[in-house]
C-alpha cells in the first residue's frame, strides 16, 4: 500500500514591506500562483484596512495604511485560506 503527503485546503501566503509598501505572494503547494484570491487586511483591533485580490501570478500589493500591526487574511476559495501577521516594527517609520 503507497501513501502520499495530503495537503488539502493548504495555501501558502508570505507578505514583505519595502519602503511604503507591503508586497503579497500567494501560491499553492503545487507552486500554482492563487489567482484572483481574496485579501484582506485588518488592524491590531480587527478592523478592516482594505482589501483586493490577487493578479495572475498571485502577487498583491499596497500602500502601508496605518503604521499598527496587521494581519492579512487571503482565501482562495474552496476552503483554502491563511493569515501572515506584520509587526508594527516591520513597517518602519
């Protein structure tokens, strides 16, 4: 009998701040890019900041909108869906 790893539901989700901007990367463990997933960001207080969606190659960016931690939600439907969190030191300023 052969088993293989099951990664049901898994999306991998990593977030990077360059100067005034906080750049997205959201793919699959396959290394398929999430397209047109849904992002979310909200404030230390879980309030919502903004959101948008991923583009063809799962790449999501946007101008830091408050200088408090944040965490970034994306579901990329069908159950698959993940946070990253940024520390308000990361943003700088």
């Amino acid at each position: 009998l052969w088993t293989a790893p099951c990664f049901a539901h898994k999306v991998n989700l990593f977030a990077y701040v360059e100067g005034k901007t906080v750049y997205t990367e959201s793919y699959f463990p396959d290394g398929r890019a999430v397209v047109n997933g849904k992002v979310e960001v909200f404030d230390a207080d879980k309030i919502l900041l903004l959101e948008g969606h991923t583009d063809s190659e799962g790449l999501f960016h946007f101008a830091i909108p408050k200088y408090d931690s944040m965490t970034i939600v994306l579901d990329a439907s069908m159950g698959h869906k993940t946070t990253y969190h940024i520390n308000r030191e990361e943003l700088g300023e």
